[in-house]
C-alpha cells in the first residue's frame, strides 16, 4: 500500500513539474505580448554617449518622428486605399460599353453653371474637349462624360477648393454612380500628409490625375496626368530647346538642381539629402529653406550656407546647359520641373518613388527619362556618368518628341487622354507602344486609318516599305459654263502622259451637272467625274476611287508639263510624309490688321505649299473624315484640312502662282523642322537645317538649331529613271559630269556613305557644239548641310541638314 501511494505522489509531482515548465512557460509569453499591446509607442532612446554615436538629425526631427500623433506608414496607406471604394474597377467591370456602339466614341460636357466658378487651368481642359473631333453637344450620343464642376484642386486650404461636391454630382440623372464618367485632378490633400483623399466619391469614374500613386492607381482604368501649371498654353505651345545636336552631348553641367527643400513634412527627406552629391563643378545642386511663412522656426544649420549659394545660380541657365535635371518629389510625388526638364532637353532624373508616371500606358519613359530611387541618392551622379553619349543623345531627342507631341500644350494632354481610353474600347484597333513612342506620336498615327504601321506613310523605312510607284491625280473643276474649260482639258492630257499616273478624278464643284463623256478628252488613264459641292475642304475627302498612296492635288488652271509632274512625284517617293508642291508661299503675323496672313514675295524661308499642285499622302484626308474607305455621303468633309495642308513640305516656288495660270519653277526641298529622332541615315553629327537664300545677293537667314537628323540618301533605285551622280561639291558646274555606272540603279559605295559633303544630283544633259549643256537640280545632300544657289543656270532644289556649307 505504501509503495501504491509513494508512485502515485511521484506520478503527479512529474506531470506537476512538466504543466509548470511547459505550459507556465506559454502562459507568460502570452502575458507579455498582451501588454506590449496596450502599452503606448516609446520615443527614441536618449543615448548616455552621444559621442559613441553620432546623429544626423536634430533633436526636433526625431521627436516627432516618435509623435504617436503622427500616422504610420500603414495608416497613410489605408488612407489611400479608403478613397477609392471601387479599387477593383476595370474597363470590363465599370464601364458601359454600350453607349459606345452605336454613335463611337463621343464626348459630352456637363452644361456649365454661371454661379460656379472655373478655374484657369480646368477652363482650357473643357475647351480643349469641346473643340476635339469626339465632341458631342447630345448626351445621348455620349460615350464619356466630363463634368463641369471644377475638380481640379482638392486642397482643403486653397482658394480654388469646391465644396459639397458629393451633393452636386450626386443630383446629376447622368452620374449613374460615376459610370462611364472622367475626372481631371491635379493637386489632392493637404497639409500635413497630403493623402490623396479628393474628399469626394469619384465612385465608379475614370480617374485622370497628376501625382498618381501606384498603390491607389487602377491599372487599365486610371491615367496619370502630368502637372501642369495655370499658364500652360492652351493650344500649340512652344517648341523644345534642343540647340546641340551632337555626339558627345557638350553642355558646361552634367547633373543639376535648384528648388526649395522643405524642413519638415513630407516630401523633405530626399531635398535635405540633396547637397550630398553638390560638387560645385558640372553637379550643381541647390537648395533654399526659404518655403512658407513660419521656416526660420525650422531651419537647421545649413539653411544660411544654403540660401548663399541659391542665389549664384540662375535656375533658367543651369536648366538649359545642363545634359540631367534631378526631378524629386516635392509635397506630392509630381511636380512642374518635370515638363520644364523635358522641354529644355535636359534629361529627367526622376526621385519620387511610387509615382506612376504620366501616360506611361502608352509612352515608354525608359527612353525619355532615368527612374532612380530615392534611398539611392549618392548612387545617381556614378549612374549617369556611365550612360553613353550615343544614348544621352537619344534620351535628349526622345524628350523634344514627347514634349512636342503630347505635353507642349493642354490640348495635347487632354487628347492623349481621350486617346488612351479610345484604344481600350477596341483593344484589336488600338495604336502599339511603338506609334505611341515614334514620331510623329499617337496624335497623328490614329488606328482609323490602319492598325499596320507600314502603312502609314512616316514608317515606311523603319519596315523597309515603300509608297506604291502610282499616283492618282485628283483635280478640281469650277468651269462656270458647265463645259470643260480649256486649261482643264490641256491638264488632263498632260497628267495623263505620266509614265506613273494610275487615274485622273476630276472633282466637278458647279451647279450645272458635269457633261457627257464625249466632251472628254481621250486618255491612256482612266478618268472618274465625281459630283461635288462647292467647297474647298471637298478636295481633300477620302473618295473611295482613290487606291493609292500618293495624290496630286491641282486646280482647274494649273498649268504643268509631263516632266514637272514626274520629277515632282519622284521626289515625293523619297519623302512620303512630306507634301511636295509647287506654288509656295510664306505666312507671316500682321500686327496692324491683328490677323495671319501669308505673302508670294521672295524670303530667306518657306513655311508653306499650297495644293493646287502638290503630292502629298492619303492618310492626311482619311485621318480627317475617319478612314480611307469614307464616301461624300457617309461622311463630312474633314475639318482638320484647310485650303493650305500643314505639313512638313517640298516647295517649288512658281513664276506666278500656279493656280493663277503662272508655271511653276524649280523644285525646292523645305527640311522638316519638327524637333524627332533621326530620320533615314543622317550622320550624328548633323544639326538643324539652315534655311536657305531664295536669291543671289540674299544672305541665308541664321540658322536655328533643333534636334532633328535631316533626311539623307534614299537608295538610287528609287529614282531609276534618271541619271545620278554623286560629286564632291566644288565640282559643282564644272566640267563634264562624270558618272559611274556602279552608283547607277545600286547601292551607294562606303566612301560616299563616309563623306562630309556628299549630294544626290539629278539632270538632263544634251552634249551639244563641243559642251554639255542642260538643266541639273540639287534633290538631296548628305552632310553637315547644304544651302546655295547654284552657278548652273537654274535655281538649285536645296535639301539642309545641318549648319551652312563652307563653299559659297
């Protein structure tokens, strides 16, 4: 019995000892964590040493990083995340296709309220809308819904600030809960975080913003929006200022800075790291603590230094000479450096993490811009030393096409939105990133035409296409006596002997019908009579009896040989995106009459070629009316087309004006001046085409640099009906002109390709009494450029592709 009792006791102090060691254990660890739970954040510790550990903030800094008033960063981030209550919106869910189907892609306006105030900036983007093709004044016809009520400015504090406006939107019939619906926002919160809280529910609405978080933005749905100032033109804008095109990029700075720094708040962590990397040689980078009313209560031991050297820089000049521009976020992750960095050339370095950048759904920003990181700052300056000049060059060029084609202007920024959500309706016809990142851009590329880019006539290298060998001529007739006048039957035959005519469509714009086809006269090409209207814009519709790439465009009283017609369309096969023509004109600003005119009279420059002789492109009339199948009873005639196409263009200045009866000059070449990539196989050191003088004695006006590679040498088959013959340039006139057969009808030799001055020359030669004697036109150069007025009895064609030549 006692042994009994002696195993029990030992039994249950063994299983007493394994609960207290085993279970006791948990339970004090359990305890701990729950009142860890309860107890308050702890402030920094107060270090005994200060000495042994040095700090690199000031004392304020890190108490109120210890403020438990302050939210984390897991609160601020479902901050964020709580104003959008549809965070799962795509296309497929919130948006109603439907309304698209019938009518297209049509954009409604609210009607605006008298006693509601616009601001600057959302005046221009409800101006800019209205004035677009997709505007509808019916919002039935509707696809996209803009309001009226100004959303722009979310800041509780600023003066611009709408309020109450849930109650408004909410009493519109048309919200319907915010589907199909697009909001434009540029500054959102305020003071001290400045979350992203518009402090209404935009619901199931298109969100188009600047500072666009990438936690908060809806991919698919959303777009990111640049920021843009209240001045910010709204229409055109100005060019980029790209003055350097060369290879390496020479610019006295290498990397630059200048801004306020904020002393507190968010957004103050990467500015107040910003003179780390301040080498006062080609790194410049300033900072100011001069930002708001109350920063001398703030400002740290670097502020009068700071301040100091802020004002021994000039932030236009450093903008302009310098090859980077540091961009960091400001308050919100955007800023207004980044449209200032693009337009000056200088290259974004971009330190705002979590940004979604602007229209990065379509544009590629690893071309334009370098995306650092914020918590990398000492890294940036080795960064960019180690990018090639070749590349730097081409980061500089992408920044001029990007600014031009989408960011110069508010109307190009609200179109490239509209753009973007016009592509996700029919994800099949939608432009590709490379339209969107080539020039001439998304704007001009539109899928209404083809969705192929080999058929647009600015890609037809890049896919080693070419435009068709025929052409279409398509003349407009005003004979008032109902019969075929004179100078229109004597065109058509004329037309009609060219080797590369297809048809002749003759445009009948009088009130009596067109006569018979007896009345015709006979011609190797067919001839179509189409009954038209007495508009000018008709010219340029995209008749269905047009099949090919190129049309010629003449009035009934141009007069023109067979030879010209050739010579011109050759031309044009060489530059398919250019308008070729002949009577010229330049437009200038009458200050007096407070209005655009444009003058016959002989200048340095040509800014214009008018259509009643002139090549140019289908794409241009089917962009306008909606494709290249339209017919005069589908559609309206194209409203983006006046009388005078512009586009880039070869001009040939005439005698008298060829729609007067005068004939036509020389042909004459007119660089593009749009500031893209390089074109064709310019050499990289070529800079901008220098205009050229339209008479002897004429000086040639200064060239302005611009960053465009100018055409070079199409290969010679493509003007196999002509001799060729690639000179050194002071042989220019003298002597016979010596052509090898290996450049004839092949490829040009390494040595021509290598040459500083090489020009493409094409001329009739009759060896006549002991001498060569015949016209010869200058139709391209390859060089640094190319300019004059030759001493061959005739004006030359110039083509510019850089600075003036050294020969006179």
């Amino acid at each position: 019995m006692q042994t009994r009792k002696k195993y029990i006791f030992l039994t249950f102090l063994a299983s007493w000892l394994l609960l207290f060691f085993f279970g006791g254990d948990q339970l004090r660890r359990f305890a701990f964590f729950s009142r860890r739970k309860v107890e308050a954040r702890r402030n920094w510790p107060h270090w005994t040493d200060r000495s042994l550990l040095k700090s690199f903030a000031d004392p304020e800094e890190l108490l109120s990083d210890g403020d438990p008033s302050l939210p984390s960063p897991r609160e601020r981030q479902a901050a964020r995340l709580s104003v959008y209550k549809n965070s799962r919106c795509r296309m497929e869910t919130c948006f109603d296709f439907s309304r698209c189907e019938k009518h297209g892609f049509k954009v409604f306006t609210y009607p605006r309220e008298r006693d509601q105030p616009l601001s600057e900036s959302y005046s221009k983007i409800l101006t800019s809308i209205e004035r677009s093709r997709y505007y509808t004044p019916n919002p039935e016809e509707a696809c996209l819904f803009i309001l009226s009520i100004d959303t722009l400015d979310r800041d509780h504090l600023s003066g611009q600030y709408v309020r109450n406006v849930d109650e408004k939107i909410r009493s519109f019939p048309l919200w319907n809960g915010g589907r199909n619906h697009l909001i434009f926002n540029l500054y959102s919160g305020t003071w001290p975080n400045y979350t992203e809280d518009l402090g209404f529910d935009i619901g199931q609405a298109i969100l188009a913003k600047a500072s666009f978080y990438t936690e908060s933005f809806r991919p698919g749905f959303d777009i990111s929006i640049p920021l843009f100032s209240k001045d910010h033109p709204q229409r055109g804008g100005e060019k980029g200022w790209l003055y350097q095109d060369s290879i390496p990029p020479k610019k006295k700075y290498l990397l630059v800075f200048k801004g306020k720094r904020y002393l507190t708040g968010i957004g103050s962590g990467t500015r107040n790291a910003l003179h780390h990397i301040h080498n006062g040689k080609d790194i410049i980078s300033l900072t100011t603590c001069k930002h708001g009313k109350d920063w001398e209560k703030h400002k740290d031991t670097r502020c009068d230094k700071d301040n100091v050297d802020y004002e021994k820089f000039d932030y236009q000049e450093l903008l302009h000479n310098s090859t980077f521009c540091i961009v960091p976020r400001g308050r919100r992750l955007g800023s207004f450096r980044f449209l200032e960095a693009l337009q000056a050339a200088c290259i974004p370095v971009l330190l705002s993490n979590g940004w979604e950048l602007p229209f990065a759904e379509a544009i590629d920003w690893g071309k334009a811009a370098v995306v650092g990181n914020e918590r990398l700052l000492l890294q940036i300056p080795s960064a960019v030393r180690c990018i090639h000049p070749e590349r730097v060059l081409a980061f500089q060029q992408q920044t001029q096409f990007l600014w031009d084609a989408y960011f110069s202007s508010v109307d190009k920024i609200v179109h490239t939105t509209l753009e973007i959500i016009k592509d996700r309706l029919l994800p099949h016809r939608s432009r590709s990133r490379f339209l969107w990142n080539t020039l001439p851009g998304g704007l001009l590329a539109l899928p209404d035409f083809s969705t192929h880019p080999g058929d647009f006539p600015f890609y037809y290298l890049q896919h080693g296409s070419s435009p068709s060998e025929k052409f279409t001529a398509f003349i407009r007739a005003v004979s008032p006596g109902g019969a075929p006048s004179q100078p229109l039957l004597r065109l058509i035959q004329a037309v009609s002997r060219s080797q590369y005519c297809a048809q002749i469509v003759v445009l009948w714009s009088c009130e009596k019908p067109p006569p018979p086809s007896e009345k015709w006269p006979q011609s190797t090409v067919p001839v179509t009579i189409i009954q038209g209207r007495e508009k000018l814009s008709d010219r340029f519709f995209p008749y269905a009896a047009i099949q090919t790439d190129a049309v010629l465009s003449l009035d009934e009283h141009t007069s023109l040989s067979t030879s010209e017609v050739d010579f011109a369309f050759v031309v044009w096969r060489s530059f398919p995106e250019r308008i070729v023509g002949f009577p010229t004109r330049s437009h200038f600003w009458d200050p007096e009459q407070r209005r655009w005119g444009y003058t016959s009279k002989w200048t340095n420059e040509l800014s214009i070629v008018l259509t009643a002789a002139a090549f140019y492109h289908r794409y241009p009339a089917g962009e306008g009316a909606g494709g290249p199948g339209g017919s005069a009873t589908s559609c309206p005639p194209p409203r983006s087309l006046p009388q005078v196409l512009s586009q880039p263009f070869h001009g040939i200045p005439a005698g008298g004006a060829a729609g007067a009866g005068g004939r036509p000059g020389r042909l004459r070449g007119h660089p593009d001046e749009r500031p893209r990539g390089r074109r064709h196989q310019a050499a990289p050191h070529q800079g901008h085409p220098a205009k050229a003088a339209q008479g002897d004695g004429v000086p040639a006006a200064a060239p302005r640099p611009r960053p465009l590679q100018g055409p070079g040498l199409r290969p010679a088959q493509e003007i196999s009906t002509f001799g060729e013959t690639l000179r050194a340039a002071g042989d220019l006139g003298q002597g016979r002109p010596q052509v090898p057969r290996s450049w004839v009808h092949g490829a040009l030799p390494e040595q021509a390709v290598a040459a500083d001055w090489v020009l493409l020359v094409i001329g009739f030669y009759q060896y006549n009494k002991g001498g060569w004697r015949g016209r010869v036109w200058l139709v391209g150069c390859w060089g640094a450029g190319c300019a004059r007025r030759g001493a061959l009895g005739a004006p030359v064609v110039w083509c510019t592709m850089g600075t003036r030549p050294p020969w006179r």
